[in-house]
C-alpha cells in the first residue's frame, strides 16, 4: 500500500461503552483520534480520524484504561494514494487489548 494520509474510523459501541479517550497504534506509535463526533457510551457511535502521512505497516484499535468495551462493529477507512476499508466486529477489548484494524477482512461484494 501506498502512503495513507488518514485514518478514519467508525465505532459502534455495544451494550458495555466506556468513557477511556479512543487510541490506536499506528506503526507502534500509540495516538489519540482529532475531529471526533458522537461518543463511546452505550449503543452510541464514535467517529474521529487522525493525519498519518506515512506508510502503514501496523494499525491496531487500542482497549479501554478500565473495564471491558463492547463493540458491534468497526469500519476503518484510509485515505492516501489508494482508498482501503476494513470492517470487523462484533468485538470486545479489555484494558490491554488490541483489535487489529490493518489485518482486517475488507468488505465483501459478489461478482
């Protein structure tokens, strides 16, 4: 993959939210997301994106400070050269925890 210039992701919490400040890990670096909307409580949706312009090797959805996170469902759209979207869920991280979002499947069409 190219470089991607933005992440942007999509969070659909579960029936357990969580009130922890939503991180990822790019390329081993730990972020917090900018121009965010909504929120992370329960049955809400989050949205936010964070200016990466490098090369992507890693991009991982870090799990709360405290207490567990239920999480319908994931989309994780990257913006750069080229457009890619990973989707997954339903999920849930504990402190700790990681959802791999670079590894994910893409989305699914038939031909």
């Amino acid at each position: 993959m190219n470089k991607v210039d933005t992440v942007h992701l999509v969070i659909r919490s579960g029936a357990v939210g969580t009130s922890s400040a939503v991180r990822m890990r790019f390329n081993g670096h730990v972020v917090e997301l900018t121009r965010i909307n909504g929120g992370t409580g329960p049955g809400e949706t989050f949205e936010g994106q964070f200016h990466v312009r490098s090369v992507a090797h890693s991009v991982s959805l870090l799990g709360p400070d405290l207490g567990r996170w239920e999480i319908e469902g994931i989309v994780a759209r990257y913006e750069g050269v080229e457009q890619l979207t990973r989707e997954l869920g339903p999920l849930a991280l504990e402190p700790g925890g990681e959802a791999d979002l670079w590894n994910a499947p893409g989305p699914t069409f038939e031909v």
